[in-house]
C-alpha cells in the first residue's frame, strides 16, 4: 500500500469540496513517487527542463525548472486550480465583489495602477474618476516641493527632506520601492522612512535634520495606529519647537501644518491630527494596507524618484495584471508561482522559503514580502470559518545574495531541511562599474548557489576533485533543494512595478488554493489589545491591578518597575 502523505491530512469528502479534495488526493499519491526522486535524475530524463519549466511574462522570465516537479505534477497542480476556481475568484476581484468577507471590502488594488486613458475602464466610472483625481494631487505637491515651491512659514528654503511616518504596508512597499529605485533618486531631496515607535528610531533621524526644511508625511490607512501616531506627535513637537514664540494661534498652527502631510483613509482623524483637508491624500477601504504602495501611500516614492518614475511603476504592474488576467493557466505567472508553493508546503513538506534577491537595491524586497504574504495567508481557519486542513503561508525569510551566503546558506546546503528558494537576478547592474567584473561575479554566485543546492556533490565527485576520504562526509552536499529564479533585463521603475504585482497576485492565488481571506489579518489585533491594558500597568495606575495577570506577565512588569 502506498504511504500516507505526512504533510497532508485531507477530511473527509464532501460534496461541497470534493473536486479540490480529489485533486488534492491525487497529489499527494503523485509526491509519493516524486519524493525519492533527485533533481539531478529528473534533469537527466528530461533534457528539454527548462523550455519545458520557464515562462516570460513581461520583463520577467521564471524558470522553475529546478523545482522538483513533473509535467505530471504541473497538470495536478493546475487541476486544484480549477477546483478551487482560481479564474472565478480572480473575476469576482476585479469585479469589486466584497472578496474580504470578514470586513465586507473589496480589494482593488489594480484599479490604481490602470491606465487612465483606456478606452474601457475595467472598473467603474467614479473609481477612475477618483483615481485620477489622487494622481493628480501627488503630481501636483510633488512639483511643488520638488521645484522649491513648497517652503516652511516665512522662508523660502527648500524642502531638502521628507520623512515617511508609517508601519506595515504604510512603510515596507514605499521604502522597499525607495531603496529599490536608488539609481533614480531626485536630487536635493532625501527621503527617510521611521516606523518603529522606539524614540532610537525617530530621534537620531530629528537630530540630523533642518525642521526649517523637513516635511512629514503622516501615512496610516486607519489614521490610528499607535506606532505612527506616536513619531507623529513626537515630530509635530519638533516642528513646533523650532518656530518663534512670537508665532501664536492660528498662525502658529499654519506654520506647523506646513510640515506635515497625511495618507489616509480616515479623513477625519487626520483633520482632527490638525493637517489641513488639502494636504491629506485619500485612499479607500478597498485597498488593503500590504496592497496599497500604488495609492497615495505611493506618495514619498513619487517624491523620491519623481512622479513620471512613480507612474512608470504603476505602469510596469499593469502590465502583470494584465497578463494575470489574460494568460491561460499554463502560461500564468503568478499561478505558477502560487501551485509551486502549494507544492513545496504541503507536498514537499517545506516549512520555509527564503527570497534571494541578488540586487542590494532590492535588499528590503524579503521585509516587504514577509507582510504582503505572511499577513496574507499566515492564517490556519478557511472562509467558511472552519479549521484548514492544509498548511498555509510557511515562514518568509531573506536577504541580498550574496550576502546570504556567508551567514545562513550553510543551512540551506547541508542542514538537511527542504527549503525552496526564489532566486532575483538582474541582467544589468543598475550601479554598473565600467571596468569592473563585480555584477559578472554577482550573477556567477546566484547562479551557482542554485545549481549547487538542486545538484549538491556526490562522494565521487568529491573524491575526484581530490578531497580525502576522512573528509568526504563533510564535503558531500545531497542537493534536491528546488528554486526558482526570477531574471530581469533590469531594475527600473516598470520592471519593479511588475515583480511586486507578480508577487501580488502570486499570494492572492495561493490564498484561494489554501481557501482563506488574503486580505484580512485578525491575528495582530490581539496583542495591540493586550498591549492597551498592559500600558497602565507599567504606569503605576492604581485603578488597574497586575494581579488579574498571568504569572509571567506579572513577573516581568515587577522586575521592570524594580
Ligand atoms: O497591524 C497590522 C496593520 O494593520 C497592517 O495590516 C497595516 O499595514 C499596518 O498595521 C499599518 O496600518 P495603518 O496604515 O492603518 O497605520
């Protein structure tokens, strides 16, 4: 009898289920005899791999060749695709259906970067009406401050900084896309990022800064987050306490508010903050936070690399969405990527995945997509409210190549465990050194660290390369560690604008393979509550008793307080 698949415990069938519990079925029979198989044996029987395992979308082309998968496999995966309805759930999004459930939204993140001169919107009317409408607005702050046009009370310096005040996807996409974007920097104007609500964040930044020449933007979708209101505060005083004390009143609030900007969608916490109605960029409740570098949350990336950069970007993800919506499923990128994932965890039994991108601009891309999918699919109770029976969204980790490789790659060579791994190239050196063979080295080491870990070293070969016998077991690597690798011509706006909606709607599917909300995230919500009742504690509040707390707890606050 064939054994039972460790790393999928199907229920029983129902009727409501039955197609995705057949097909899941069938792959789990499948991963048993792919199992034993090593990449290099799947590599010798079939030649033609990588024709047969790469797609180009774009500018992108994904080889997945060195996964450990079949033609057969890729049939199976795409069958729980259709079972799922990968299609009709992609339609009911771009439709504006309420896909969020749990908090009646839709999520039309792609509306923002459509074209706004196509003949036939996709969405509706007043939705590309108010897009529009935003863009404009950013187009029209970023002239200003970026032709000096926008000044502090009684000057007429420049702004030389702006500080981006926000956490999660109010600050990972925008400063990911900053750093990302460095070869397209504006001149004369730095733009900085603080999320943490640890004043060592905020602080040292403030004591390096003109108040007379920096400008906050105040980013929250919810305009309630205690981190960002927090540095908010903390910045207003700062700005306050570089004006005259002749200044007062409204006058005095003018000055201030010259200082500050927000991005949200709660227009009245940011008028109650005291920025004024024209200097607050909305956005809806239909872009979700991890979604939503394409909205006003855009904003210090269009002010750090230009607003002409900041609409090449959006270009560059309309041109994923639309091959997401239009490639038939063998050809579709971001369902690729997806059904291999769905492979690896929970046919492989993969408990991690590490994203190397070899790019130091692209250094913060692992940070950015460990909310855009941990926060996404992070989740183990489907949309019917029931417990899955799959594991979902296994832990994301990573850093620029090659700096991975002297620290943890070890690990991912002979630690043993199976551990996919998406590997970034760049065609093209977006620093290039004329003179110089760095980006040759660089593209050299990723391509070898993924054709090591798929193809290891035998005892043979290691003999043969004249290693001794009372070494080989430290110098033989097993190999059959699948990856993937992401080639781009080169790191610009509208390439960068592809990968991250590539990677978009690559956890969009996977969260209909797994059948949970991507686009909730209950789970962070009770520690900030429990933090909340925390705070008097630690502030000798007599009305609030620390012995209603559990032992640890209690403990530590009493050590803190010593
Ligand atoms: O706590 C999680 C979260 O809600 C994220 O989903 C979100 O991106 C982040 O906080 C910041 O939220 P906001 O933009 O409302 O300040």
């Amino acid at each position: 009898m064939r054994p039972r698949c460790l790393t999928v415990m199907l229920t029983p069938m129902t009727t409501e289920h039955a197609p995705a519990d057949l097909a899941l079925r069938a792959l789990a029979a499948h991963a048993e005899d792919i199992k034993p198989e090593h990449l290099r044996a799947l590599f010798a029987e079939h030649p033609s791999r990588f024709e047969d395992f790469s797609l180009v979308a774009g500018d992108i082309l994904l080889d997945f060749s060195k996964q450990r998968i079949t033609p057969e496999t890729l049939k199976l995966l795409h069958a729980l695709a259709k079972a799922r309805d990968v299609e009709g759930w992609r339609r009911r999004m771009c439709a504006g259906e309420a896909i969020n459930h749990t908090e009646n939204r839709a999520a039309l993140h792609m509306a923002l970067r459509e074209p706004l001169n196509l003949p036939h919107a996709a969405h509706a009317p007043e939705i590309t009406r108010e897009v529009a409408q935003n863009l404009t607005r950013m187009w029209e702050f970023c002239t200003a401050v970026h032709s000096g046009n926008w000044h502090s009370h009684g000057s007429k310096a420049h702004m030389t900084d702006v500080v981006n005040l926000g956490i999660g996807g109010s600050d990972l996409g925008p400063r990911m896309a900053v750093r990302a974007l460095a070869a397209y920097q504006q001149p004369d104007l730095r733009v900085h990022f603080v999320s943490n609500m640890d004043s060592a964040d905020l602080a040292p930044l403030l004591a390096r800064l003109n108040p007379r020449s920096t400008l906050f933007i105040v980013a929250s979708k919810t305009f309630g987050t205690l981190e960002t209101l927090s540095n908010a505060r903390m910045a207003r005083d700062w700005i306050e306490s570089s004006l005259p004390a002749s200044l007062t009143g409204k006058n005095r609030e003018d000055a201030i508010a010259r200082h500050f900007v927000a991005v949200s969608s709660n227009l009245p916490a940011a008028a109650a903050f005291g920025i004024p109605a024209e200097q607050v960029f909305a956005f809806r409740d239909w872009v979700g936070g991890r979604f939503s570098l394409w909205s006003s949350v855009g904003l210090s990336i269009a002010l750090a690399v230009g607003f002409h950069n900041f609409e090449a970007l959006l270009a560059g993800a309309h041109v994923m969405d639309e091959h997401f919506i239009h490639a038939p499923a063998p050809q579709n990128l971001p369902l690729t990527l997806a059904l291999l994932d769905i492979w690896n965890v929970n046919f492989i039994g993969a408990a991690s995945h590490g994203i190397f991108p070899y790019s130091q601009s692209l250094e913060l891309f692992p940070a950015y997509l460990q909310q855009l999918e941990m926060e996404s699919t992070g989740k183990s109770v489907d949309r019917q409210g029931k417990p899955l029976t799959l594991k979902s969204c296994p832990i994301l980790w990573g850093s620029s190549g090659t700096n991975g490789q002297h620290s943890f790659f070890q690990l991912l060579h002979q630690g043993g465990q199976p551990i996919p791994c998406d590997f970034i190239l760049l065609k093209h050196a977006d620093f290039p050194l004329p003179g110089y063979e760095n980006h040759a080295h660089l593209l050299a080491n990723g391509l070898a660290q993924s054709a090591a870990l798929a193809f290891g070293q035998t005892a043979e070969e290691a003999r043969a390369s004249g290693i001794g016998e009372d070494l080989l077991p430290y110098r033989t690597f097993p190999g059959n560690q699948p990856s993937t690798t992401l080639l781009l011509e080169r790191l610009t706006p509208h390439t960068l604008g592809q990968l991250l909606a590539l990677f978009e709607h690559k956890v969009f599917c996977q969260s209909v393979l797994w059948n949970v909300n991507a686009f909730d995230q209950w789970g962070v919500e009770l520690g900030k509550q429990m933090a909340k009742r925390l705070l008097p504690c630690l502030n000798n509040d007599p009305a609030h008793r620390a012995d209603t707390l559990d032992a640890s707890t209690r403990g530590l606050l009493a050590a803190l307080k010593k």
